[in-house]
C-alpha cells in the first residue's frame, strides 16, 4: 500500500492518553490535509506507529508519511519529521515613531520594539532571544538569533540618535 503525505500537529487523546491528529482529504486535489479534531469536514484519525511513540512533541507541526489502517477508517504515522521554517528578519524604522525588528516564520511573527512593545519579551533583546531559544519549528535558529541581535542593536543605535533615552 502506498504511502501519503501531509503536515500533521498531535493532541493527546482524552479516551486513550495516545497522541493523535486528523487529517481530512481535499475534495479537488485529493491530497491529505492535517486537519483539527472540531474540523467540519470529514476527518479520519492518525495514530503513531509503535515506533514514533514517545518521540513526538504535542502541538507541533509535522511533515509526516501516512499509511492507511487496514479496515480504511484512519491511518498510521510511519514517519514524523519536525517542520522547519525559514524565518525573515525585516527591520521597520520611521524616525520618532516606529523601531521594530519583525521574526516572521510559518504564520507567526514575534516582534522587537523596544519603544512601544507591550510585554518585556518584546521590549527587550533578551526576551526576544529566550522567545526564540524555545522554538523547535525555525530552520538555522543559532544564525537568525545572531542576525536578530546584529539588527536589535541598529534599532537602539537609530532610538538613540533620534533623541530617545534608552538604558
């Protein structure tokens, strides 16, 4: 039987305590599509093979390799391998009024803006960094966290000659 793929995230299941995904089949395209559990179109469950056991992170994005059940009401993972984003760095500088470093990867963006961020994660470079530190999902993290502060330090170089106090 031939093997499909997809993205998947797992949930643990509330009956088993097994980790578990959904996927649903495009009507058009007829590929597989990881869907949610509350999803309205038909879905089928995916359960790990007893080999992936263990080894997956809940609630995070998978390209995985599915094999279909034997009675076709769900599937098996046979293969789990952690989708990786390739993050972009963009700085957004208008003088007295925007300081930013936007991270954009997947659809998620974290942002530095130590004028007007809301949360100390955002405000400072430190906490951008630890934002970062824990994501298992961005390709090259080491090097994007190093461009990221290259590009922080350029942003508090520009509040500062633009008048703003900045410790």
């Amino acid at each position: 039987m031939a093997l499909e793929k997809s993205q998947l995230k797992f949930a643990k299941s509330e009956q088993t305590g097994e980790l578990i995904g959904f996927v649903s089949r495009h009507s058009k395209t007829k590929k597989l599509k990881g869907v949610r559990e509350n999803s309205i179109y038909g879905k089928k469950i995916c359960v790990l093979s007893e080999e992936l056991k263990g080894t997956i992170i809940p609630n995070q994005l998978y390209n995985v390799e599915l094999k279909a059940m034997h009675m076709g009401n769900g599937y098996v993972v046979v293969s789990a391998i952690p989708a990786l984003f390739k993050a972009i760095l963009q700085t957004v500088l208008v003088s007295k009024d925007i300081y930013q470093v936007k991270i954009s990867f997947g659809n998620k963006t974290i942002y530095f803006d130590p004028k007007d961020g809301k949360s100390p994660s955002s405000r400072t470079i430190d906490g951008v960094i630890r934002a970062l530190a824990i994501r298992k999902d961005i390709d090259d993290l080491e090097n994007l966290i190093l461009e990221f502060g290259v590009l922080a330090k350029e942003v508090i170089r520009r509040m500062k000659s633009d008048g703003y106090d900045f410790e």
